[in-house]
C-alpha cells in the first residue's frame, strides 16, 4: 500500500490520503503511459492489463504493505514564473 504524504513548504501541513494505488494506463494513450511511468518511478504498482495474466501481480499487490511517499505541493507562484518555449 502507498502512502502519500503532501506538504506544503508554506505552513507545513501534511495531509495523509492513508489508501493503496495501483494504476492501470488507458492504451494507446501517451498521458496515460507518462502517468503511469512517474507513478512507478514513486513505487507505485503499474499493471497493463487485469486478467489472468496480472491476476498474481494485483494479489501480491492487495497484500503488499504500505509504502510510504513524500510529495511536496507545488509553489503556483514559482510555477508561473518558470520559462515557457514560444514553440
């Protein structure tokens, strides 16, 4: 199970959602695939399909224990202010 923790560098609060996330990308879909790839980068389990093929891959996943994440929130501020190409 993931544990996502969210902070906020300006008051520090932190917020625990406390659930399990197991993602499943749409196919074809490039959005999807990017998600899905920063999401196992965070450790979070990444399947392509839910069939009988997977079936062993969700069941170690419902008894897998938490995995703690640390996320913090984006700075909207500093966000605006980054460069953006003219493409």
């Amino acid at each position: 199970m993931i544990e996502f923790r969210c902070c906020s560098d300006q008051d520090n609060a932190i917020s625990d959602l406390n659930i399990k996330l197991l993602s499943i990308p749409v196919i074809d879909q490039y959005q999807q695939q990017c998600n899905a790839t920063a999401l196992a980068q965070l450790g979070i389990k990444v399947l392509k399909d839910l069939n009988e093929e997977t079936k062993q891959d969700f069941y170690e996943w419902v008894a897998a224990p938490k995995i703690p994440v640390e996320m913090k929130a984006n700075d909207i501020k500093q966000t605006f202010t980054l460069p953006v190409g003219n493409g």
